[in-house]
C-alpha cells in the first residue's frame, strides 16, 4: 500500500481519466471483463495524455537550447562579448586550443599523446618513445618547447604569427624592442618607433639586423614597411646585388619597389627599371617601364619570371595592359569588335 501513487496528487486533467473515477462511472456494469477492458481503457488514456505533455515540454526546451545557442553564436559574430563574459572566456579558451591543436601538427604529435596537462606546461608522450614538454608563459600561450628523442634533448622558442606557430633555436630576446610584424620558417622582424631588428637564424645561430627607419615617411603603409625591411635583408645576404645596386648603380634602399630572388624592381627618375636575374643571381635582362603593371606585388612575381617574361615578349604583349581579376591576372586585346582574353594566368 505504501507503494501506490496517490491519483489525488496528479493534475485535474488527468484524475478525470484515472482509473477510479472510470470505476465509479461503470457501477451499474457487473460483467468483469467490461469493468477491466474500461479501466485499461482509461490508464491507455491516462498515459497518452502524461506522454502528450511530456512531449509537449520537451519541444519548449528544445527551442529555448536553440534560441540560447542562437544568442551565444550571435554574441560571437557580433564581437559583443562584453554583455556575456562566459562566452568571452569560451571563445579565448577555444583559440587557445586551436592554436595548440596546430603547435602539436607541426611537433608531429597527436592530442592522443597528451598525458599531462597543468597551468605550467603540457607533455606528451608519443608510441615511439618521444616526448615533448611544452612550457606555457603568464598568459598561458606555449613559449618553449623541450624535445627529447633517444639520448638528445633539444630546447626550442615558440612563436606564433597570425594564429601560426614557428619554432627557433633559443635566443635571448630581453634588448629587443617593438612588435612583431612578420614571422617564417628562418626569421622574425620587429619594429619599433625609429628601428628595427630582424633576427635571421643562419645555421641556428641567431644574427640580429638592425634597421633605421628614421628615412621612411611616418604614415607608411604595412606593405610599405615590409617592402623596405625585405630590401635591407636581401641585400645583407647578398653582397654580390649590394654591390651592383648601391655602389655600382649608386641607388639608395629607399629606391628600390621590390628584391626577389629572379628580379628587382627600383625607381629611376621618372621610371622604372626592371632587372631580371638569372639562376646564378647575374643579370638576364632588363627593361625600363613608364609605368608597372596594374596588378599586386604577388602577380608582378608571375610577369616577372623567366618563362612568363618571354612569352610576353614573343606575343608583343605590352606589360601596361595587364589587369588583374581576384586572384588570376589577363591580358585582353580588340579583335573585330569584340575585346578578348588572349592570356589568363593564376596567381
């Protein structure tokens, strides 16, 4: 007895159907099969209806977990984070993976390797024995990493650029100053006010290039920048094209658009010449322009090199009719009365 549910505890809707009341209508019946078929009867209706219901609150849950999702995806996209500081901390919490989830790819681990974690550092131990400790700064971004495989143990410098992670030989950075502009496999710029150091590891060993970037107009552009810091680099790693552009020709850094590996770019009066070299860096040819090709500094790499700068040359293309659609570069020409693309190429 002190088992069964008592019918008076339940909703109004549902005592009407329960199986006492059903009972107390069939008085009048006396056959018991009747009276167990009507009761059954009831109890099926009973349970349609609670089920009913508890389909009906299970739906209204469901579109408040929708909606609170939209509001938090929302909170996301817009960048308002500062009316909900619990997905603020999610979102920080998810970058942070996203970068270590790339870190651990470039280390050649996986997240199964992972076998510690704390506020200090992360380790993983991979199946072939190797292990990895990654040590974390104040802000808990990985900064080094330790490696050791058999009996060599290796301390390297973590870098991350644009979400990106770089790994270095260990070098002390505390008389570095400015932020970091650029970041690849060999090197890392950085630039302050008036000068910049761009540490280039040669046989890792670091060497620190400083720069003064007292002779760049002050509004200059990041592209602008770049350019120039790219220009003083090359040419400290090659004597060879120092000596050609800054003593032989007397140019300035400040002249020079552009230095690659198969062509350089410098302002000469009114115009502009382009140098293009050959695979030992000497001088395969060269042409003066009154005005570059109306592209990006990516597609003067495809119309400057080698066998594209021939092809142009043969069709008599002229370099000024060049244009650039997203990430293809083309050449049209009238033919009849129709204009034709007569070279398309991807950038």
């Amino acid at each position: 007895m002190g088992n069964k549910k008592d019918i008076n505890l339940l909703p109004e809707e549902y005592r009407s159907v329960s199986p006492k009341v059903i009972a107390r209508k069939k008085e009048g019946v006396k056959k018991e099969g009747i009276l167990h078929k009507d009761v059954s009867d009831g109890i099926k209706g009973l349970m349609d209806m609670i089920s009913s219901r508890v389909a009906t609150i299970q739906y209204e849950k469901s579109k408040q977990k929708i909606t609170e999702f939209s509001k938090n995806l929302k909170y996301r996209l817009t960048g308002n984070l500062q009316q909900n500081p619990g997905v603020k901390i999610n979102l920080i919490q998810y970058l942070k993976n996203h970068k270590l989830r790339r870190l651990e790819k470039l280390l050649g681990l996986q997240k199964r390797d992972l076998i510690v974690s704390s506020k200090m550092n992360y380790m993983y131990c991979t199946d072939t024995g190797k292990v990895v400790i990654v040590d974390k700064d104040i802000g808990g971004e990985p900064c080094t990493v330790t490696i050791k495989e058999s009996h060599k143990v290796t301390i390297k410098s973590v870098k991350f650029f644009k979400d990106n992670p770089f790994i270095f030989p260990v070098f002390n950075e505390k008389k570095l100053v400015g932020d970091i502009v650029y970041v690849d496999t060999n090197e890392i710029w950085y630039v302050d006010k008036d000068e910049a150091t761009l540490v280039l590891f040669e046989n890792d060993e670091p060497v620190f290039l400083k720069i003064d970037l007292k002779k760049l107009r002050h509004n200059k552009s990041y592209k602008e920048l770049t350019n120039y810091l790219n220009n003083h680099k090359m040419l400290y790693l090659n004597e060879d094209l120092k000596k050609m552009l800054l003593e032989d020709r007397g140019l300035a850094v400040e002249d020079i658009l552009r230095i690659t590996m198969s062509y350089i770019i410098y302002k000469e009066d009114e115009e502009f010449r382009v140098i293009l070299l050959g695979d030992n860096k000497e001088i395969y040819n060269e042409v003066k322009m009154h005005k570059l090709p109306n592209v990006n500094e990516e597609a003067w790499d495809i119309l400057f090199s080698r066998e594209i700068y021939d092809y142009i040359v043969k069709n008599g293309y002229s370099f000024d009719n060049f244009r650039q659609d997203e990430d293809c570069i083309e050449y049209c020409q009238e033919i009849g009365d129709r204009k034709v693309c007569v070279m398309r190429c991807k950038i």
